[in-house]
C-alpha cells in the first residue's frame, strides 16, 4: 500500500513539474486587522462585508445573499487529496467542475476549481467555488456555495475572502466543538477516531477486533422539508456509491424528531465492490443529522442506536 501510494505522489509531482510555472499565481497575505480566525479550524481569513460567522457549519455566512464559505480540514497529504478525493470531488452526480487557477498561498499549493453543484432536491442549482490548498500532513478547503446565474463571473466578495486565507498550522484545534451537537459513546465500544471533512469519525477498538466497524456523523440545513426520507438518506452517498439493493427502510424512535434508519448495499463506482451501509437519520424542522456506519454488526447496531438516541443539539 506505501509503494502504491508513493506511485501516486511522485506521479503527481511529475505533473506539476511539467505544467508552465508562469501559471501558478503567486499570493503572500500577512496578516491584518481585518482577518479573523474562523473557530473550530486552523484558518484565518478577512471576510468581505456581509459576512459572518456561520451558526450551522464551520465557515462563514451572507444569509442575505445565500452566500457561504465552508471550511474544511483533512487529515490527508495535499498531493494524496488531489490525485485520489479530487476527482470524485469535481465530477459526480451532483457537482460539476473544473480546474480554474493554480496559487501558491503564503508557500503552501493551491488549486482553485469552479463549476455548479445540484441542491438537495435537484431542482435548485448554485454556483460552487472551491479552494484546496495544503501540505505534506493534511489539507485545507474552502468549500463556497451561491444560487447561480448563467454566465455571471465569480463572486467577487467570496474571491476576496478565501484568497485571503492564512494558514496556522500551530493552532491545536478541538474537533469535536463547533458541530452544533452532541453525542456520548459512554456504555460502547465505539471511540471518536478523527474529524473528516465536516464530519465526525467514530470506530470500534481494533484490538481484538478483526473487522471493526465505524460510523459518521454529520448535519446539514434543510432548504426545505423532506418528503422523501429513504432518497434524501441514500444522496448523501451517491458521489461514491450507487444504491445496489435496500435491505429495510424503517421509522426509528429519536426523541420528538422523525427518524429513519436504513440497511443498503452500496456498489462502489470505482471498483465495482459492494459495501453494506446502515444508516441513521433525524429530521429536525430545518436540519438533518446523519449516522453512516460501515462493518456494521447486530451489537454494532444497537450501539450506533444508543448513540443516536444520546444527541444533543446545542
């Protein structure tokens, strides 16, 4: 598995080089008054008027515009994140992008690709931005989101504000704050393993344990409500997945909210192999919170259930 993966990396350094260097823009931000770390990441960025702090995920908001800027921190290497996750990032059943810009950011590599992205139910459609720089221990995006107009230029206040970003590497960042939940594994044998994208990663103890199972947890606004629970739980998949079989769909008792837990093979689009899912998923008035949990077992299951059950919106 290393030698493939450094098969990758110096794949992807050979490509670099061979690109014209005049196209990499240069950008060095220092640091002034009007840059504000975002909380709950290691950035810094000086936002355009209008916007503030998100209150739904970590980033920033224009609420009046329907502007948002969403940050991601991925415990991956920049050149893994961009020869492996970036394809399926740009091309799949919901986004559509391209390659825009190369930077290189205070002397960390930048990509910058544009293109539009489906809303939930298919029928809105925004303009998406997308910023992804880092280095050799994880990577950094900046994921931003407006409604689209045909053949309008880029936003130019999300433009300003991203290409502003300072990068603090130091920052000891506690992953589990800034979610808008909480859950406990007290009583389990499920452990919280790391934070990926915008979600939580939680896994059973290895020892022992030849085939451990996980699980991810996750929200997300609701532009409007769900009729459609099992579609609505089977999209969050679908960039890498396609639904092969649904083993049950079935109401669960989560509080005062509707839920919904699902058991679906998943054929991968990639490889073809199929993967077994257990879902979880709670209908608030204007947010979703979704459980995705893999190599799951009956005690695994009741277990996730447990830990379902024990959310917390704060």
């Amino acid at each position: 598995m290393k030698e493939w993966r450094l098969v990758i990396v110096l794949a992807c350094s050979v490509l670099m080089m061979g690109r014209n260097a005049d196209a990499q823009t240069l950008i060095m931000n220092d640091a002034t008054p009007q840059h504000q770390m975002i909380a709950g990441s290691k950035v810094s960025l000086a936002a355009a008027e209008a916007f503030e702090p998100a209150t739904s995920f970590i980033g920033l908001q224009n609420l009046e515009n329907q502007r948002t800027i969403m940050v991601l921190e991925i415990a991956t290497p920049y050149s893994q994140y961009i020869a492996q996750a970036i394809p399926m990032v740009i091309n799949n059943d919901k986004s559509t992008m391209v390659e825009h810009a190369q930077y290189m950011i205070n002397d960390l590599p930048a990509r910058l690709y544009v293109g539009t992205q489906k809303g939930d139910s298919d029928t809105a459609l925004f303009q998406r931005i997308f910023l992804v720089m880092g280095n050799d221990h994880e990577t950094i995006a900046l994921n931003c989101h407006y409604p689209y107009e045909e053949g309008a230029a880029l936003d130019s206040t999300i433009m300003q504000t991203i290409l502003s970003v300072r990068y603090h590497p130091d920052v000891v960042v506690d992953p589990l704050k800034n979610m808008g939940f909480t859950i406990s594994t007290s009583g389990t044998s499920f452990r919280f393993s790391r934070k990926a994208g915008s979600a939580l990663q939680y896994m059973q103890d290895e020892k022992n344990n030849w085939t451990p199972a996980a699980f991810f947890i996750d929200r997300k606004s609701l532009p409007h409500e769900v009729t459609d629970k099992t579609a609505f739980i089977l999209q969050q998949v679908q960039a890498i997945f396609e639904v092969d079989s649904v083993l049950f769909a079935r109401p669960l008792t989560s509080g005062d909210s509707p839920a919904e837990e699902v058991m679906a093979n998943l054929r991968s689009k990639r490889s073809g192999e199929i993967t077994q899912a257990y879902f979880i998923t709670r209908f608030d008035t204007n947010r979703a919170y979704s459980m995705i949990g893999y190599n799951v077992s009956a005690r695994a299951m009741e277990e996730m259930k447990t830990i379902f059950r024990s959310l917390e919106v704060q």
